[in-house]
C-alpha cells in the first residue's frame, strides 16, 4: 500500500508531521504508523481496533477525517486527511505569543462540536489535549483526531479503557469512573 505514495515528503523525526502525497489523486494526506511491530495478536487487535473507531465515527467537519488504513510489515498505518496548520500544540509552541480571543473562542467552539458529535454516539474520546487537536490551513479550523484511546460508553466495560496523558486526564478516570464529562472537565 506504501507504493500508492510519494514518500519524498515523508520525516521520521519524532515530532515531524508525517505527510505522503498519493499518486492516485495527487492530495496530500497524513499518514500514522505504529512506531512498533505488532508485538502480538493482542496488540495487532488493538491497533486495529483504533482504526475502526475512527472509521465508524463518520464525515464531521471538526473531526479528522478518516481515508483507510492498512496493515504492512506488521505495523498499522491510518491514512487521514492532513491538516495544514499542524497540532495546536505545535501552533502554540512556535507562535511567539498568546493567541488572540477571537481564535480561542473558534478553537473552544470547533472542539466543542467534535466532542459534541462523540458524546451523542455516547463515544469518550479521553485523550483530549493540544496535541490531538489540529488546524487547518491557517489556522482557521480546528479538528480533534488522534481516537487510539476512544471509548464506547454503553458498550466496553471500564476496565477495558486505556488511560491517556496523566497532565490532561480527568480525576476520575483515575477511580475507573468513565463518562463524556471526562472529555471537558478542566
């Protein structure tokens, strides 16, 4: 499946955004790929697993939208649509300054939708943070990716929910209390 790019663009430096550009349609895309083997059944399952979340999810216009993904070399990679801007992470570490209102008012209410559009599908995505949220070309958008940790409220038992980043986690995720509140608790 890697034939179908041009890999030229493609860094694997750590904090690079690992960009392709398809040979069929000529876009540029984003493309994730586990950084480890499959180091089992178990883990190949779970990997995969992240995949078909994201791809039930559905088209909406502040999630990151899902293309395809594919197994390679025993590693998964998700093919998703790029975001020009980068992680607002990545935005807020080089932009030299505070962002001003307005831009925070249209990121809070372009996140607010995508959680929005999760929690009515009772989904807790749980890996809330500025590196998972993504801007569009100038910054104008604002787009929630990354749904390795996304989980089905009404469906998984708790105990099966991963935890995410201990600096943007709720407090009671930590007593294995899991609900849509944990997405928005700060």
């Amino acid at each position: 499946m890697l034939e179908a790019f041009d890999l030229s663009l493609l860094s694997l430096a750590p904090l690079s955004r690992p960009q392709v550009r398809s040979k069929e349609d000529g876009r540029l895309y984003a493309v994730k790929c586990s950084m480890e083997l499959f180091r089992g059944e178990s883990d190949r399952a779970r990997k995969l697993a992240e995949a078909r979340k994201h791809e039930a999810l559905g088209a909406h216009a502040n999630l990151v939208g899902f293309v395809r993904a594919w197994e390679e070399r025993r590693r998964l990679y998700i093919q998703t649509e790029l975001c020009e801007g980068g992680s607002l992470q990545e935005e807020a570490e080089t932009r030299g300054g505070p962002f001003p209102e307005a831009q925070v008012w249209a990121i809070l209410h372009d996140l607010a939708s995508a959680l929005g559009h999760l929690h009515r599908q009772r989904l807790a995505h749980l890996d809330v943070k500025p590196a998972n949220a993504f801007l569009t070309a100038g910054g104008r958008h604002c787009k929630l990716g990354d749904f390795g940790l996304l989980l089905e409220l009404d469906g998984a038992p708790a105990g099966e929910a991963q935890e995410g980043d201990p600096v943007y986690m709720a407090p009671e995720l930590l007593d294995g209390v899991y609900s849509t509140a944990a997405d928005v608790f700060r």
